[in-house]
C-alpha cells in the first residue's frame, strides 16, 4: 500500500513538472513570438519611413547668396565674380548688378549713408533653393523649408527678373528669408522658374490684406552700411 502511495505521489511530482514546464516552453514561445512580431512591425515602419524619406524632394536655401544679404555693396565686392552691369538709379534710391553664369541680379538699396545695402537678389529657382530634382511641386518646397505662404502679394513678381515666368506668383517666408516663386499651373516649381530672394524687412507685405506694396512702397530698414 505503501508503495503503491509511493508511486501515486512520484506519478503526481513529476506530473506536475511536465505540466509547468510546459506552461514555462509556451510562456517563452508566447513572449519570442511577441518579441519577434514587434520587431517585425518596428522594422517595417523603420523601412517605411526610410522609403519615404527618400522619395522627400531635397531643397535647401542657398546660403552662398543669403548669407550676402544686408551686407554692404563694398563688403560684398567680387564674392559674386566680375559682374555684367553695375547701375544706379539715385532718384529711387537703388543699385542693381547684374551677372551671368549662373545669371543673376543682387538689388541694393541706398542706406543713406554713403552706401548701399543687399535687400534681395533675383535668380533661378534651382539657384536660389539648391534643387536636387529638375522641378518640385510647390506643396514639398513649402514642407522641406517649413515655409509660411503669405496671400494677396501678387505685386511682388516685380523681383522675379531672372529665369522663366510661371502662371502665378507664390511668396513665403522660410528661416527669415522671404521668397517669391514662380509656380506653373500644376503648381509646380522648376529649376529655371524665377525666383527671388528677400529680408524680411523690405518685402513690405502684409498677409492681413488682399492687397500688397508696390515695390516703390517697400520699406527700407534702417541698417548702417559700410561706406564705399
């Protein structure tokens, strides 16, 4: 009876064993399988986004041209090369030099102080914004450079002297930086499309109104200058 007793109790120990130890095997393929499905998931939305990040147009400011704005035309001298043309119109108060390869014209303003300072300079649009691609929907420019589109300001196409005029004028203000665009009927920017680049002192706009500021109205900031 004893050994009968005996073998019930071993018969249940190891019973017992087999039952836990299968719990623990299924427990463990339970938190793998979990384990890998998560893994499985992270990876993919890792690829997704990479996927998406590199469908992302590529555009950027060209800060070979915007880090000369507000400088003197005397600070400036031959950072652009040897210019075209060099002409002043003193009764309003500007300077407009020209050059080419790549083309491009850098507007001055007269600072009254016996010197003129870089308020904008008009040029392609693949110069102005560094394009990776030949054109650019206007939407993927306006979230790459995280640009606040600014309405009614039609008048200001007056910058866009360079590079091939669209179907309507876009400006936007990015980094400090306004930027008049060119944008065809699909809403589509090229590299050769006109553009400008502006201060944001002297665009004279103002997103509250339909209307603009005529170029001749545009406010000029009170910024010393170096002399000539």
């Amino acid at each position: 009876m004893k050994k009968r007793f005996l073998i019930t109790v071993l018969g249940l120990t190891i019973g017992s064993a087999l039952l836990f130890s299968a719990c623990g095997s299924k427990k463990e393929t339970a938190e793998t399988t979990a384990q890998t499905v998560a893994e499985s998931t992270t990876a993919k939305a890792e690829e997704k986004t990479t996927a998406t990040e590199a469908q992302a147009p590529k555009v950027d400011i060209n800060f070979e041209i915007a880090n000369h704005l507000e400088m003197s035309y005397a600070d400036i001298g031959n950072a652009f090369g040897e210019a075209t043309s060099d002409e002043v119109n003193s009764e309003k108060g500007e300077r407009t030099v020209k050059y080419a390869n790549p083309d491009r014209e850098l507007h001055y303003y007269d600072d009254k102080s016996e010197g003129y300072t870089l308020f904008g300079v008009s040029a392609k649009a693949g110069d102005i914004l560094s394009f990776e691609k030949d054109s650019v929907k206007l939407s993927d420019i306006l979230d790459q450079m995280e640009g606040e589109e600014g309405k009614g300001l039609e008048s200001n196409e007056a910058f866009l002297t360079v590079g091939e005029k669209g179907d309507h004028t876009v400006v936007f203000l990015s980094e400090g930086y306004y930027f008049v665009l060119s944008v065809d009927k699909d809403d589509m920017v090229s590299k050769d499309s006109a553009a400008a680049i502006l201060t944001e002192d002297v665009v004279g706009i103002d997103t509250s109104e339909t209307e603009t500021k005529a170029p001749s109205e545009i406010k000029i900031p009170e910024t010393t200058a170096a002399k000539q």
